[in-house]
C-alpha cells in the first residue's frame, strides 16, 4: 500500500503529544512475554514518536502508558545537521512535577547522515526504574537526547519490545545503515542482513523534503512515524520466521533532489543468546575520552580518582592487542591516582559464569595493585589479579575472602612462596601477552570455587588449580591439617570461600592507585574481555 506521509506544522508538546505522532501498544500487543520452553518470544510493546523540536534537547514519553520493566527500548533520534551532535541520551519519569532522572544505559547502535540530515540509533536493555505498564499522567517513562550543537528541526521513534535478551552484548545480533541522494523515485533501504529465526528486526526510514512511501513488505508499521516541512519518517518491525537475510526496502516517490536513510537491527529473543552475557574488545574509537575507554558504552562506569585534575590513567591503543585487537592502557601514576572501569548485574546472583581477558603488563611497581576484580570497592570478594612487578618480571595472586581474611588461604598464585616478585621461580615475563580465564562456581547461595586457567600468547596452558599455591607455601603452619593446599586440593577437601553475592555479578578493571605503588609511569594493557554463561571463552577470534 502507497502511504502519503501528512504534514503537520502544530507546535509540539513534549511529553503529552506531538506534530504528526500516535501512540500506545500495537493492535493486539501483550504486557507481558510468554514463554515457550527455555526462550522467550519477542513481542512488541509500547511506542511513541514526536517531530517538530528545535534547539539542543528533545525528549518524549511513552505516554499514555509505560512498557514493560526488563523491556529493551530502541529511540532513534532524526535531525538537521550532518554530524552526531548527540552527547547524552537518558531516561527520565515525572512526579510531582519533578524529573528523577531513571538511569538506565543507552548505547549508540548507528549513526549516518546526508545532505542535511542525520539519524541516529540508540539500544537499551532490561531496562529498571520505572512503574512498568503504568498509565497515568504522572511517571510516565521518558526518552530524551542532548546535542552539543543546536539543530533547527528533529524528531524521535521510540519503541518498547519484551522477550529481548536482557544483556546488551547478547541482546544485539546485527545492524547496519545506508544513506543516499535521489531526485526521483527511488527503492532503497539499509540493505540486507542476516537474522535467526526468532529475532526481532527493527527498521527506520528517514526521507527530506517528504515524499510518499511504500512500506517494506512483511513488516509491520510502528503506528508512530511522524512527518514535517523538513523530513518524514517511517518505522517498521518484523519477528524473523526462519533464520536466513532480511531486506526492508521503501519505496520512495521524490520529485525534487532529495536525501534518505535507513537503518536496521537485530535482537535476539532471551535465552538464545550463545552464552556470552559481556564483551568488550575496545574496538569503538582509540585514544582518550568517554567513548573510546567505555567502548562505547559497554562499560556504563569509567571513573578517573584524579582528585578534579586533568590526569587520566585509561586510554584506548590501537592494534597492540592480541591478533591485532586493540587494547585498554592503564598507567602506573603511584598511590595518589586511580581509575576503573566497571559492568554490573550481568547475571543473576548466586550464577555461575565464565571469565576471559587478555593481560601485558610493562609496569614495575611491585606494590600489590588490585587491577581486575568484581567490583571497585568489594574486591576482597574475588580479586581476579593482584600484580606485583620488578624490572625481571612479574607476578600475581588471586584473592578470596569476601566474609573476612583468612590467613593462608585468602590469597593464592601460581608456585609461589609468597607474594614477592623476587621469589618468584618463574615470574611472568614483562611486555607479553597473557590469556586468563576463569569459571566462577557457586556451591551455595553465598559460597563458590574460583577455577583460573592462564595460557600463554601461544595458547599453551600455563598455571590452573594444582598450580595456585596457600600463601606461604610449605611455611605457613598447619591450616585444618596441611601448609602445602593448592587449590585443587583444597576444592577436592570440600572447602570453598564465602562472598557476597550482591557484588559477584560485577566486573571491574583499571588501577586501584594501591598504598605504596611507585610512579614509574608504565603501563599494563587489557584486551579481549569476554564474560560467558555457558563453558570457557577459549582464545579471542
């Protein structure tokens, strides 16, 4: 069917309504998933839209009624200007005429532009902290956007989804964006994509001046896709039937030189995901700055303890990483700076989980750092490296002992007398590249056995329980009738270490600016960070 997509100059309201927009459910959609053995159906929920903004801000709300909490939302912002001037997206409910902002993660998914126009797509996941399904005029969920720039018109498709998995590494299968000129009618769209059978396909066409349109066949049309003077849009989802490639194409019937875009993506239905609930490769952007350390938002904390100064201990390098990946850098500045970057409530509590990272450390301080742990502050629960360094080498232990420390079995590190680098038979080599891995397993609600593996550049196995030795080793004295416990024997006695399972589902990384480190100025470097549900990550790809 050929759709005339009407213009409407009316001002616009911001959160109550909007030039062009109509809003609530999809005919027919649910509240609520259902189930059909261990995965869920993705289903649409909630959807909005608004044109006509102006200036350096747009926001709007899912008014009358919110989706559903755990729900992924997809906004897509479209606007005049040729560059993605947008530095914060955020989530937003109203009360008592005052705005608590929500807190949930919105990362960048595609960004194109041409001629005059830019379109931009953002993705959240499992999204909390707002009366799900409420309808009312008061705690409506709201979407809004910042631009550093201003712009002279814009809008924004909002769209709710239940049944999507709730982790963003593992909800988002596939995306991509076209753009072009045209000067008359023209079939065009972001091209085509693989998909599984399952998946939920969303896609947005973006067209100026406004022409007509005919809709991609077999999708179905977000009921919100507002039009103006400047521009005129068109959304549309589909549920893929089969696993195989997907095409939306419009059809657009310009008459005068004209612009368009499309974008499209994937996401995968909860519970089919491959395992993997995180990654993080740093491959978003090199150097400095929020975008580039947080890879694009994957890590929703990253914080320089610099004390209000300019000294940042965290950088992306570019292709220094294992098979030419880039990497994280971290600098030692001594016990006076810090810096972390942290992921929280990736998997239910009391989960059991895989770990992987890859690990070069060029540093010299032998201090102790705590640089990769569950959580900045509750590190003594697991402690996944704790390095010490020497210009020969270095060494690490692992630490567990979230309910108190329990000496000599709070710390334990690969054939190890204690935890001096210059002891040390076999330091680790300084300046390469090391695989760590670690399956994390609950024996209760608040006790596990940590398993490490560490491999070499090669892929050769190098350290894993039989080689994490007690502190003090062979001279501790008797701890429960033995001073040489591994941590396979130690496992195989029936022991485990008791945590606290609220801060077990995080992940955090940089340098604890440790009491006593020496401002040598070097660095050590993470690459490859994959967290999995399901067995052991292996080597990166």
């Amino acid at each position: 069917m050929r759709a005339t997509l009407s213009v409407c100059l009316a001002a616009v309201a911001v959160l109550c309504g909007a030039c062009g927009e109509s809003a609530g459910p999809w005919p027919g959609a649910p509240r609520t998933p259902r189930f059909e053995g261990p995965r869920l159906d993705v289903m649409a929920d909630q959807n909005n839209a608004a044109l006509g903004y102006n200036g350096t801000s747009m926001i709007k709300g899912f008014n009358p009624t919110n989706p559903q909490v755990g729900d992924a939302i997809v906004v897509t912002f479209y606007w005049t200007g040729t560059s993605n001037t947008i530095t914060a997206v955020t989530d937003s409910v109203a009360t008592g005429g005052q705005r608590t902002y929500v807190g949930n993660t919105y990362h960048l998914v595609e960004y194109t532009a041409a001629g005059s126009l830019s379109i931009a797509t953002y993705l959240a996941t499992n999204v909390q902290g707002f009366p799900g399904g409420y309808s009312g005029s008061d705690s409506i969920l709201a979407i809004g956007a910042t631009f550093s720039e201003p712009f002279t018109d814009g809008g924004m498709t909002l769209s709710a989804y239940s049944g999507v998995a709730a982790d963003y590494a593992s909800a988002l299968a596939a995306h991509q964006s076209a753009s072009d000129s045209a000067s008359s009618t023209a079939t065009v769209g972001p091209g085509a994509m693989l998909v599984n059978s399952g998946d939920l396909v969303y896609a947005i066409a973006l067209g100026g001046p406004p022409a007509g349109v005919d809709r991609p066949a077999g999708f179905t049309w977000i009921s919100s896709s507002p039009s103006d003077n400047s521009m005129a849009t068109d959304g549309e989802y589909q549920v893929a039937a089969g696993d195989g490639s997907v095409n939306p194409q419009w059809t657009w019937y310009f008459s005068a030189p004209s612009v368009w875009l499309a974008t499209e993506l994937a996401l995968n239905p909860a519970g089919s995901g491959n395992g993997i609930v995180f990654e993080s490769d740093w491959s978003t952007a090199t150097g400095r700055g929020s975008n580039a350390v947080t890879d694009g938002g994957r890590w929703p904390h990253y914080d320089e303890f610099n004390g209000g100064g300019s000294d940042t201990l965290l950088s992306v390098v570019a292709g220094i990483g294992p098979s030419g990946h880039n990497a994280l850098r971290v600098l030692q500045r001594g016990d006076l700076l810090s810096a972390r970057v942290q992921v929280d409530n990736l998997v239910p509590q009391s989960t059991d989980y895989y770990v992987r990272y890859y690990m070069m450390n060029e540093d010299t301080s032998s201090s102790g750092d705590h640089i990769v742990t569950v959580d900045t502050y509750q590190y003594p629960n697991l402690t996944y490296v704790r390095k010490s360094s020497h210009p020969q080498g270095w060494n690490f232990v692992i630490g567990v002992y979230g309910c108190g420390y329990n000496y000599p079995v709070g710390y334990w590190g690969p054939d190890q007398n204690s935890f001096d680098v210059d002891t040390l038979p076999q330091p680790m080599s300084l300046g390469t590249w090391y695989r760590f891995e670690y399956y994390v397993h609950f024996t209760d609600a608040n006790h596990i056995q940590v398993h490490p593996r560490v491999y070499d550049a090669n892929g050769t196995l190098l350290y894993s329980d039989a080689d994490f030795q007690q502190t003090d080793y062979g001279s501790s004295g008797d701890w429960n009738g033995s001073q040489t416990w591994t941590l396979a024997s130690y496992y195989a006695a029936g022991y485990d270490f008791c945590v606290d399972p609220t801060y077990m589902s995080n992940f955090s990384m940089g340098n604890n600016g440790q009491q006593g480190a020496v401002d040598t100025g070097l660095p050590w470097y993470f690459a490859g960070v994959e967290i999995r549900s399901d067995t052991w990550p292996g080597p990166i790809q």
